[in-house]
C-alpha cells in the first residue's frame, strides 16, 4: 500500500487515513489488534517515527487505544441507544381472558438465592430481612395471642395508620378506617374488582398489562378491552375515552407508576384528566402502585388516588417490591367501594396473617421502611442501567427497549420476526428465564417482546445470561 512522497499532506496524515479506512471498512473490527508499528514500517515503508505519529493521530481521533507492552488495538465501539417502542396498538374489541399461559411458564420465581431475568421479583439483597425477622420474633414475644388469633377487616389498626401517614409522600391524604389491609396487592386487586363488576362486564386496561391482571379478569369471566399505550407515559385517554364513549366498560384497571411490564409512568396531568374522565362516565378505576416508590431519583410520583374526589378510585398496593413479597401483605383504599371490598376479603380469607401486619408497623414507625427504600432506590437505578447496556451490547442494533424510572422490570422490542415464546423455548432449557410478551395480553401480542427482570444486584451469570440470550436473537435475526 503506497503512501504518495509528493503529496501535500504528510506520511504520517496519509498512513494515519489509510488506517482509518481499513478499520472503517472492517478489514478490523473493533477489539482487533492492528499490526504492530515495526509490522506496518515495512509494510509502507516508512520510518517508525511516522508510524508512531500515525498511531498517535488515530488515538486522538477514538480509532484505536495503546494497551500496555501489547500494542494498538480498534477502540470498542460505544453501542448506539436504541430507540423505544411505539404506542402500543391493540384490537378495539373486548374479549374473554385466556390467561393460562403465565401459568404454563417457567419465570424461575420462588428462590431469590437464584437471580432470574424473569419474574419480577428482587434478591434477598434488596430486601430488610434482618431487620423484619428481628421484628417477627418481637411481634411473636410480646403479642402471641394477638399473633395466633383470628383478626378481621379492614386489619391492623396500627399497620393501617402507619399507612395512612405515608400516603401523604403519594398525594393522597386518607385516615386509617378507609384502609383494608389485603394479602398482597394481588388480593386488593381482585377484590377491588370483584367488588365493582359482574360476570361479563367489560374492564378497559393499559396493553400490554400485567399479567396477573389478565389472570383476575379471566377468573372473574370478565372481558379485557385493550387500549393503546405508551411506553413512557401509559394509556391513551384519547383512546379510552372514545371506548368510554362507544361501549358499556363497568372499570378501567392499570398499573399508574412503572407500570409492568413497560415501566411507563403517568404525568400527573394525565392522572387529573383520566380521574375526570372516569368521574363523568361514573366508571371506577382500580389503580395498581406497587412501584411508586421505586423511583430513582427525586420524589415518589403522586397516585391517581391524589386526584380522586368522589371516592372512585380503588386503591391497590403492597410491601412485596419495596420490603418483602413473601409476608403477602398490601391493601387497599377502596374509596366508596369500601364496604363491598371489606366483606369481600372476609368472604375470602377472613384476614390478612397478623403477625406480619405488626411486624410491617413496627417497621413502618421505626423510620426502617425510609432508609431501607432511599439505599434500594440507588441499587434498582444501577441495576436497570446494567441491564439496559446489556442490551445495547448483545444485542441486535434493531432491538427497541424502554427507559424506565422506577421498578425493576425492561420491556424490550426485539428485531421484527424474532418470536419471543421460540426465544423462550431456546432460553429455558439453559436455565435463563425470560418473560415472554404474550404474557401481558389477552390476544397473544406482543409476539416480538419480552420483560426482563431487572430486581437482583448485577454479576458475571447475569452478564454471562444476557450475552447467551443477544447471540440467541442475532441467530434468530439473520435467519429472517
Ligand atoms: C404491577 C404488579 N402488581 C401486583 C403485583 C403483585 O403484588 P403482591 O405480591 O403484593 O401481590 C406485582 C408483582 O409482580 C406487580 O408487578
């Protein structure tokens, strides 16, 4: 490869561009070792000064990096951000809810010792358990007879003022009688929407939606109206209202902060306008605000509970994504529902296990749940980082993924084609779980998504998981 002695621009300016064009062209690729500069004086000729001044000019330009007694290597490119997927379009048809197939899944939930991509669960990292077990054991000491009898709804009074203290970091200001404390926020949402609809209603949810949604509607023989949604900020009130306008909906149900799957989080100026929404069409909205408190920076984004003045909108959370899914307690604020979720949750289980409900006050008013949630907060935010550079790294470069501020669960868009329950048959047998989009709807979309979990400190497997599962969506990309 000749250099041009009579050109204007110097040797070491033409050796330095007919490099750049060699690794532009990708004779090397980033990670190559180009040759060495004794290597490329012979090849063109030149004195190991100019070879060295070439390097140099590569250097300062981001080409290449020197490493040590080792030579020059092609500097890795940094990977590009990907975009976000779009709004969401699903059919404008209410249909009957097959939602056995989350049933049928391996999601690797049930052993926080073992990191899983798939369920949304967290490891014992991110969870007090010293602390809660310390206060079980107390509870257990001094109150066994409170511990070891039956309670009855709403539940703990002094679990449920504590909870009414700390609604006002949400927006909402309500006293400890219009709390019902529940096994989980999965139990407050089946009675909230137990409560408020009948067999063969119609529920209007986000799509996709959280899948154990789908499973309450199904079990309730309820109808799912999906509606358009959008990554960052949820459901379309355009949409939903147009649906409110065209057909009978009983309730409207969704997941208001970091929603599952997407991660989406309303403005607050859409929380206001979908409570007036819903006051005028007197449909009820079962809110779900299990990670409003995940945020990871600034303050905790208000609930739609924050705006709701007629007492329409039912409340659901939870300790399980802030302290410890396992002691299954949350609650509701069912507003004017009130009564009706009360004698539901007798009819059900009587109550919610007490010892938990005063070991969770305890910790509640011993300031525990604030240290322990700014210190989680930070270990989520890093989490969700490592994971969204996982998959800018591994990859394809057509891959479209959220960026969500709170929660611990990525909803990411894989290359057209790429069907996501195969990559979930390809992942399973080597022990990497995913969570396959058709989970998160009641017509079998979503084919080319899937959820990642993002709840466990990041180390090498996990590394290793999602280098395994990029090359498992590139083979299935080329093959297209
Ligand atoms: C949106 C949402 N709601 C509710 C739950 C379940 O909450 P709990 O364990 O308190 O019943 C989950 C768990 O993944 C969730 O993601």
């Amino acid at each position: 490869m000749p250099l041009d002695p009579d050109s204007s621009l110097s040797l070491y300016l033409q050796l330095a561009d007919a490099l750049a064009g060699q690794i532009e062209a990708g004779t090397y690729r980033p990670g190559d070792r180009i040759p060495s500069v004794r290597k490329l004086r012979d090849q063109f000729g030149v004195s190991l000064t100019t070879v060295l001044e070439a390097c140099r000019v590569l250097e300062d330009r981001g080409l290449i990096v020197a490493k040590a007694q080792s030579g020059h290597y092609v500097r890795p490119r940094p990977p590009r951000p990907r975009s976000e997927p779009e709004q969401s379009k699903p059919t404008s048809e209410a249909k009957r809810v097959d939602a056995s197939l989350a049933m049928k899944l391996n999601l690797g939930i049930g052993n926080p010792q073992e990191p899983t991509l798939g369920a949304a669960v967290q490891g014992p990292e991110l969870m007090p358990i010293a602390a809660l077990n310390r206060l079980l054991g107390h509870v257990l000491r001094h109150q066994p007879t409170a511990c070891h009898s039956y309670d009855a709804p709403p539940g703990s009074a002094a679990l449920r003022r504590s909870i009414a203290q700390r609604g006002a970091d949400a927006g909402y200001l309500v006293g400890a009688d219009d709390i019902v404390i529940t096994s989980g926020a999965k139990e407050a949402v089946y009675l909230s929407i137990k409560a408020v609809t009948r067999a063969g209603d119609t529920v209007a949810i986000e799509s996709p939606a959280y899948y154990a949604l789908l499973e309450v509607l199904g079990s309730l023989g309820l109808k799912a109206l999906e509606i358009a949604s959008h990554p960052r900020h949820g459901i379309n009130l355009d949409d939903l209202a147009r649906a409110l306008r065209d057909q009978p909906i009983a309730a409207v149900a969704l997941v208001s902060n970091f929603s599952n799957p997407t991660g989406s989080c309303m403005t607050d100026g859409a929380k206001r306008q979908l409570v007036d929404l819903l006051d005028a069409h007197d449909v009820p909205l079962i809110e779900d605000d299990v990670y409003g408190e995940l945020v990871f920076e600034g303050p905790r984004p208000s609930a739609i509970k924050a705006f709701d003045q007629s007492g329409g909108v039912l409340y659901c959370s939870s300790y399980s994504k802030t302290l410890s899914p396992g002691l299954r307690v949350g609650w509701a604020i069912p507003g004017r529902y009130q009564n009706a979720v009360e004698l539901l949750k007798l009819v059900v289980n009587q109550a919610t296990a007490v010892a938990p409900q005063l070991a969770l006050a305890a910790f509640l008013d011993s300031g525990g749940c604030d240290r322990h949630i700014r210190r989680a907060r930070l270990m989520y935010r890093n989490q969700m980082t490592q994971m969204i550079d996982a998959v800018e790294r591994y990859f394809p470069e057509t891959t479209r993924l959220t960026r969500p501020e709170g929660g611990h669960v990525l909803w990411v868009q894989l290359p057209d084609g790429v069907d996501a329950m195969d990559l979930y048959h390809a992942a399973d047998p080597l022990g990497i779980r995913i969570a396959p989009g058709p989970m998160f709807s009641p017509s079998d979309g979503y084919r080319n998504f899937i959820r990642l979990n993002t709840g466990f400190p990041w180390n090498e497997t996990t590394d290793h998981q999602m280098a395994t599962l990029g090359s498992l969506v590139a083979e299935r990309t080329s093959g297209i």
